[in-house]
C-alpha cells in the first residue's frame, strides 16, 4: 500500500485544504505507486510563509554555532537512514541504487559543511579613514526564502539550498518537484528530529502554478533560489525581479566534451560515456555533446558505439549502470529526440529504442543512442535532450572544436581531453561555461566549490554551494562606529 504523505508546515505533518492528492509511480514499475502527495493551493503557501516569517527573528536570532548544532544532527540521522534513503529515491526516481547512495551521501555532507559554516558568518575588518573609528561588513540573513527544486536531484538539490539558507539565519518554504517529493521528505523528518524550531523550514507539495508561483509572488518572501529548466526559470526570475526580490536560477546545458588528437581515445570514451550516459542522462551537467576531432573521429566514434552497447540498463535496485527515465513524459521527449536526431540527416550509430520487453516492460527505459554525423546546428547539437543521447560533431581542429563548444545558448559545464597543455589552458580560458574541465567528464561536481552556469544556463546572479551558498542568502551590512 502507497504511504500518504503531508505537508510541513510550522513544525507539524498537515493536510492540504485542498482535500485533493497526487500520486508518485516507480518509473522501473509504473503499476506501482510510490505514495500519494498533498496537492496543495495559494491558501497552504500562505500558511507556509506565515510560519517561516513568524520563526525568522528566533531562528536568525541564535547564535550561529546553535544553528550549526541542529545541522550537524539533522546530517547524522540522515546518515544513520542513509539505506532507507537510498532506496526511496531509487523508487522514486529511477537512478541506480550506487548514484542514488551517492546523491544522499552529498545531502548528509552537505548539512555537516553548512554546519560548520555556521560558525563563519561574519564580515570583514576595514581601516577607518577617520580617528577613533571603526569600519566594518556584518552578514546578515535575507529574511525568509522560497526554493524550488527540480525532480532529478530531488535530495541533494534541497540540501544545497536549505542547508546554507538556514545556517545563515533565514528561514524557508521548499517547493519540491513532484517526481519525487518523498527523500525531500525524509530531509524534513530530519530537521524535524534534529530539533529544529517550528516554522523554521517548511515543506509544501504541489503544481508550479498553484505552489511555486504563489510562493515566489509572496510579499514576504525576501529571496527566491531555484534550480529547473531554462524556460520555467526565466519566467521564475521575471516575476521575482519584480519585486526586486534576490533570485538565483539555475537552469540546464547542453554540455560539450572536446576530444583532441592527443588524447588516449579509451580514457576519452570513458570520460565521455560516464558523462553522457550516467543517471540516463538526466543531469543538467551531462556530456550530451562530444566534439572530436577529424583525426580521431571514426575511432572515437567506434568505441563509443562499442561502449554505449555495453551498458546494462535495468531497474534501479538492481543496480546496473543505467536506470530508467523518471517519467514517460521524459520517456517520450527522449524518443522524440532519437526521431529529430533522423529526420535531420545525422547517423543513429546505435540504440534510441524504447526498451518494453520482460523487465522493461513496466518502466521508462530506453537504450543508451550514439549519433554521429551531427552538424552543430541541428537541434539535437543545441536542444537539452535530458535522457541517454549522445551527439557527436566532427571538429577540423581546435579552433573549430572550441567554436562549436560555445556556439550553443547554454554554458554550464564543459570538458577537453587532451595531453596538450596549451590547448588545456586555451580551452580553460575561453569556453563559455561556469564549470569547466580538463580530462574529466563533465558531470559531478565538489560541494565545497561554487557551481552554476554561463549564458542561459544560469540568471548568473549567484552561484550555489561552498562560500557561494553563503554569499546568496545573506545581505551585507556595511557598519561605521565613531567613538
Ligand atoms: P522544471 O523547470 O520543469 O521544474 C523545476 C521546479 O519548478 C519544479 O519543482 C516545478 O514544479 C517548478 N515549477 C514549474 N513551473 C513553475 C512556475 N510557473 N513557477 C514556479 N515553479 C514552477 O524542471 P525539472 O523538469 O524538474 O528539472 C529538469 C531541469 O532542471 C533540466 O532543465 C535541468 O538541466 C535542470 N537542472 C539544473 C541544475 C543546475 O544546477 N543548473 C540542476 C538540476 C537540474
């Protein structure tokens, strides 16, 4: 039987006044319902925001080794239900069970960082121009915040934005996406039981329009951080600008690798296929385009065919190296794209099918699909696919190569693989992405680092996580003292 879940709002598990729920389906079975969610209006918003606004001035108030205190507990009981985690999230989502314990690990390093950054909110230290003076910047948290979060990192994602949201003294209302809402749950079972105050975090389910709309319109919102599409985040940025309200979106890529002449092709089809193929896909960091250079091409090409056939795809507990789609609307965009990538004349190398037979049978998989022959201007070469489709484009040199890396509308992360390092220090210098690599695939990313993206990938307002988290949620003070 699906478990109900609720809503948390000032410290207690509620039902929406809607009366109304939706349900959550494992994508490796969709005959099974994972759980029924508050499907939830503008009323419990508001109830939400009443309630992180009436905890902002206790919450802020303490002193930040206090605060840290409760993050270092709310990271050790979800360290001590990693397992069942773990498992929610592959029910939920679909990613294997190994990127699944790896997603809750970052959720449970992340909360013990914040912890202990806590401690270092302060300011700086300025010489005074006058005598008998002091000049100085204090930190200050912004008020209360709304963050929204997409369904593919459905724990890390509302860890990276809680965790540094209350470390500062803020207080929060999470929307999170209704894919997979339950481990963003467990995150609140934990604050929860780590004695976090009422009110302090709070936790409402639910549709964009009904849900994150109302919650980023809310007067007594001071701070909006999103991470989503490109198309929902604009219009998220819009609408909070509005209000002069501080925003932060971070959105999607179409990510590139660059593989040169003088890399070792089997460590560039590994860089490339991990990056490609890895959480089918579905990361706005993976490598869903590599640009080879003519030289390597057709045995670059090659291997990757023989990689990508290698990959075993199956449902996420078992553990294989690729789980199904979250959705069969994902399913089908992706499937969409295989039919687009044909119909403009580039080469389907291998795979691109929907998967339906015995264990597929029930699920959203589709097999990992090679194109070669891919000019960069087709849609497949420019479009976010977020499945397991990887575009390959022939480059004339590195000019061309690096060209045809940046001729795209997004700019998160990119790589090069190469044993030239002038052609590594060009390429770090001139790629037009918030994350870039030399010989490493283009996904995964430290939480101790800033992450966010160039041109459309990103508002460029702030980035997340590291020091970045801290910058975004709180204001700067600038303090003059005459005595
Ligand atoms: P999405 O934009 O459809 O939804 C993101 C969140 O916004 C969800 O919670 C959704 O319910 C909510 N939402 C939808 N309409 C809204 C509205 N009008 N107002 C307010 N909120 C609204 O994205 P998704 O399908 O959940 O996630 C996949 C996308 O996220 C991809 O484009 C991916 O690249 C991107 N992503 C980016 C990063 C990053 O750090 N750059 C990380 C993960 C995912």
């Amino acid at each position: 039987m699906p478990t109900d879940h609720r809503n948390y709002v000032n410290g207690e598990w509620v039902d929406s006044e809607s009366g109304d729920v939706f349900e959550v389906r494992n994508p490796a079975n969709a005959d099974e319902v994972v759980g029924r969610f508050q499907d939830s209006t503008p009323a419990d918003v508001e109830a939400a925001v009443d309630a992180a606004v009436e905890a902002q001035s206790d919450w802020g108030g303490l002193p930040g080794p206090e605060r840290g205190r409760i993050l270092r507990r709310t990271s050790a009981v979800l360290e001590e239900r990693k397992e069942e985690a773990t498992e929610t999230l592959v029910r939920e989502e679909g990613k294997t069970r190994s990127e699944a314990a790896g997603e809750v690990q970052r959720a449970v390093d992340i909360f013990a960082y914040y912890a202990q950054k806590a401690r270092d909110v302060g300011g700086v230290v300025k010489s005074p121009s006058g005598q008998n003076s002091g000049l100085s910047t204090r930190r200050e948290p912004l008020g209360t915040v709304g963050l929204i979060t997409p369904w593919n990192y459905p724990i890390a994602i509302p860890a990276w934005k809680l965790a540094p949201a209350l470390a500062t003294g803020n207080t929060a209302v999470l929307k999170p996406a209704s894919a997979a809402p339950t481990v963003a749950e467990i995150l609140f079972e934990c604050l929860d039981e780590a004695g976090l105050p009422d009110g302090a975090a709070n936790m409402v389910t639910g549709s964009g329009s009904r849900v994150g709309t109302p919650l980023i319109e809310h007067d007594a919102i001071d701070g909006v951080s999103f991470t989503g599409s490109t198309g929902v985040g604009t219009q998220v940025a819009r609408t909070a600008a509005t209000d002069l309200k501080r925003v932060q979106c971070e959105m999607g890529g179409k990510n590139p690798t660059v593989v040169m002449p003088s890399a070792d092709v089997d460590e560039a089809v590994d860089v490339v296929g991990t990056g490609a193929f890895g959480t089918t896909g579905q990361s706005c960091t993976a490598a869903s385009r590599a640009i080879v250079h003519e030289d390597v091409y057709d045995e670059f090409v090659d291997a990757m065919v023989e990689y990508a056939e290698s990959i075993e795809v199956g449902p996420g507990l078992e553990d294989p190296d690729v789980g199904p789609h979250v959705s069969e609307s994902e399913l089908e965009s992706t499937l969409e794209y295989v039919d687009v990538g044909q119909s403009e004349g580039a080469t389907l190398e291998t795979g691109g099918a929907e998967l339906t037979e015995g264990v597929y049978a029930d699920g959203y998989y589709v097999e990992p699909a090679v194109f070669s022959d891919v000019d960069p201007d087709m849609r497949i070469a420019q479009e976010e696919i977020f499945g397991p489709v990887l575009s390959i484009v022939r480059a004339s040199d590195f000019e061309d190569a690096l060209r045809t890396a940046n001729d795209v509308e997004y700019g998160l992360s990119a790589s090069i693989v190469t044993q030239d390092v002038t052609e590594a220090e060009q390429f770090l210098d001139r790629i037009e992405a918030g994350v870039a690599k030399v010989n490493e695939k283009t996904t995964g990313l430290e939480l101790h680092v800033p992450f966010g993206g160039y041109k459309d990938s990103s508002t460029n307002t702030y980035r997340e996580q590291g020091d970045a988290g801290i910058d975004f949620f709180t204001a700067t003070k600038t303090v003059y003292r005459n005595y």
